[in-house]
C-alpha cells in the first residue's frame, strides 16, 4: 500500500485522555518538570533519548514513544536506530556498547518484576559509565518510567506532540 493509499483511508478517531492531571495536580507535575529538568543533567541527549524512547515501548506508553521519538529525529537520531530499538538484542550492531548497557539497564528498571536489576547488567552499565554517570543514568531511567506511568494511567493521546528547535 502506498503512503498516497494510508492518507486516503479513513482512521479511527481519537480516544479522549481519562483527565488532565497537570491541571488537577498542579504541584506533583512542577515537581515532575523539576525532576525531568535534573534527571537529562549528566546524560548525553542522544543516549537520553534512545533510553526515554525504549521505557516508553516497555510500558506502552503511545504519548511518551510519539514524543521522544518525534525529539529524536529532530535531534538527529536515525528512524533506522529508533525502529530497531525494540529489537536491540538482535540488532547490536546499530548501537554503541555504552548504548546497549545503558538499553539493557533501562529494560531492567523498567521490569523489576523480572528479577529486579541483574548483577551483571548493572556491572556492564558500570564498566561503561563511571558512577555520577550511572547515578544520573539510573535518575533519568526512573523519571521516563513515572512519565510513562501517567501517561498510561490518564490515556495521554498521542500524536499532536512537535518537537522544539
């Protein structure tokens, strides 16, 4: 099917968001911008995205993947690498070692439930970062990770997100 047939063809319409947390609790989302604002502290923008993009496809959070996905190509990354993302393990070779310690950290935050970080998958992100790196690392992973959980439990609607110059 051709992109000229996609736009042709009728979409199903929007879900309504569940409700505007920002609005109804005001001082929680300034403390979340705060947290946001120091958690890319200490993290390379493109590392930050591919980290913010993986957690967000982990706990399918639609708003958070159109969003850091739109301020990664608009950043630079590649579509190539983004799509790629969720099929890391077999696609190594897009990635920098760094990259994929710190996916692989990301992924085990993300899913305590699969036996809360490994050992090793902590010692390969601590031979890559040295430990302010890891600590703002670790804060970032956790911060995308209660971003993703609002915006799943509120039914954030994706897709009208523009990324800024």
């Amino acid at each position: 099917m051709t992109n000229e047939a996609h736009r042709s063809m009728e979409r199903l319409p929007e879900h309504a968001p569940r409700l505007d947390w920002a609005k109804l609790a005001p001082e929680a989302y300034k403390a979340m911008i705060r947290l946001d604002t120091a958690a890319r502290q200490g993290v390379e923008p493109t590392l930050l995205n591919l980290v913010k993009i993986r957690a967000s496809q982990i706990n399918h959070c639609a708003f958070c993947l159109d969003m850091h996905s739109k301020d990664a190509l608009a950043a630079g990354e590649s579509a190539e690498r983004i799509i790629q993302l969720d099929a890391w393990t077999e696609s190594k070779h897009f990635y920098t070692a760094k990259e994929i310690a710190a996916i692989e950290l990301t992924e085990a935050i993300t899913v305590l439930t699969d036996g809360f970080v490994p050992d090793e998958v902590y010692a390969r992100a601590a031979n890559e970062f040295d430990e302010t790196e890891l600590a703002c690392l670790i804060v970032a992973i956790t911060t995308i990770n209660a971003w993703n959980r609002f915006g799943v439990s509120t039914r954030l609607v994706p897709g009208h997100h523009t990324p800024s110059a």
